[in-house]
C-alpha cells in the first residue's frame, strides 16, 4: 500500500500513525508543510526505510515563512524528496502570490543544482503558473502533481513536461477528479491521502486509506484490481530508490 502525499506530522497523534504504518508494511512520503517541521519528521520517522520525509513550505505559509526558503534548499542535502511545495492561486493567497514564485524559483534552482529531486507540488488554482515555472526551470527532477485540479488540457501539458501524478479519495470522489484520472499516463500515477486535510465522508482520511483509490482506477481504467496494485508498485520501484 502506498500514500504518496501524507501530512503524518499533521495528525493528533503522528507517533500512533507511524506505527500503524510500519505495522501495515506500508509506503509513505512524508510531506511537510515548513522546513524546520522536516527535521521533526526525520526524528519521529526513525529508521524506518518505507517512511520517507521530503522537505517543504507550503504556499500557504510562504508569506509569513518566505525566509525559511533557505533552509529548504539546505536540507536538499539530506533528502531526495521535496514538498509539499507549489503555488496557491486561490483568493486569500493571491496577495503572496509574487512571493510564492520566488519561492518556488528558488527550490526549482536548487533542485537543478542538486541534479535533480522528486518534488510532491500543490497548485490549487495555480496549474498553469506551477506548469509555467516547471517548464522554465530545467532539470528539477520528477514533478509530482498532488490533487490536480486543471482541465484535461493541461494535464496533457503536464504529461509532456514529465510530471507524475498522486490521486487521492478526496480528488476521484468528484466527477472532474474521476475524469482527469481517466486520462492521466498510467505508469506515472500514484495513490495519495493528503491526510488529514484530505477527507472522506466529513472525516480526516488515513495513511491506510490510500486503498479506496484501488477500486476506482481498476474502473476507471478497466483493469483488475491485482493489475492496479501491480502497476502502483511497479510505478514507486521506478520513482524511489
Ligand atoms: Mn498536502
């Protein structure tokens, strides 16, 4: 089982989590919402290999914590992983907007300078700024699309610029979600919760729940279930070392 977009420190009790996961045998990315919180996950993580911690600034927080983008590009050092890092379009963030571009200008530079990392990105109501700025960049790595919410038209974009995608319960529950996912390069999907933000039926969904995504894509793609949790796995063999 995997969970490609997971805010495990965001839980009420991260160290109950961890646990449940390493007893499932799952697979994680940890992603992070500020840099310092990366070191904290690195710590509670431990030893366990499935687990793994990217280091992110979340858009959100960007105009408050712009500063810390320093302490992103340090840590690259320390991880192959980044995020959750991206651009935020929707109203109450328009007026860091600016910021945030300069922002991701300055990860998307010192990914290419580290030679490159797998970047989990959000770009809610910014998908064709994040495609824009992933274009100009150069070689950044493996951009993952978290939650994608643009047209097909610019999924399509996003596949012929190399992206991969994470598609979680909260995303196929809707019609739009269901259709993208149609649509998307199979071999570069991967499942996510985008717990505890994530939810489903009014609750914070699960590292676990990453499941419920199975079912939906073997129908989706009119695939047998097994051929899905094959294709799952054989896609993070191809992204993960
Ligand atoms: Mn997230």
């Amino acid at each position: 089982m995997i969970d490609f977009h997971c805010h495990l420190d965001l839980y009420p009790e991260p160290a109950k989590v961890v646990a449940e996961v390493a007893k499932r045998g799952m697979y994680v990315l940890a992603v992070t919402t500020t840099p310092r919180a990366f070191e904290g996950n690195l710590r509670f993580v431990g030893s366990n290999r499935r687990i793994r911690v990217a280091v992110g600034l979340h858009p959100e927080l960007v105009g408050e914590r712009h500063a810390e983008v320093g302490l992103v590009c340090a840590a690259l050092l320390r991880t192959r992983y980044v995020g959750e890092v991206g651009l935020d379009g929707s109203p109450q963030h328009w007026g860091t907007f600016a910021t945030q571009r300069n922002v991701l200008r300055t990860i998307f530079k010192a990914c290419c300078d580290q030679g490159g990392r797998v970047i989990s990105l959000h770009s809610r109501m910014a998908v064709q700024a994040v495609l824009d700025e992933i274009e100009q960049a150069g070689p950044i790595g493996t951009p993952v699309m978290h939650w994608f919410g643009g047209t097909p038209d610019e999924m399509v974009r996003a596949s012929g610029l190399g992206c991969w995608f994470s598609v979680g319960p909260a995303m196929l529950n809707s019609k739009k979600g269901r259709l993208l996912a149609a649509g998307m390069p199979r071999d570069r999907v991967l499942p996510e919760t985008d717990g505890p933000f994530g939810q489903s039926r009014g609750k914070p969904l699960t590292p676990w729940d990453c499941e419920l995504v199975i079912p939906i894509l073997a129908d989706l793609w009119d695939m047998p279930l097994s051929a899905v949790e094959a294709l799952m796995s054989d896609n993070l063999r191809r992204l993960v070392i």
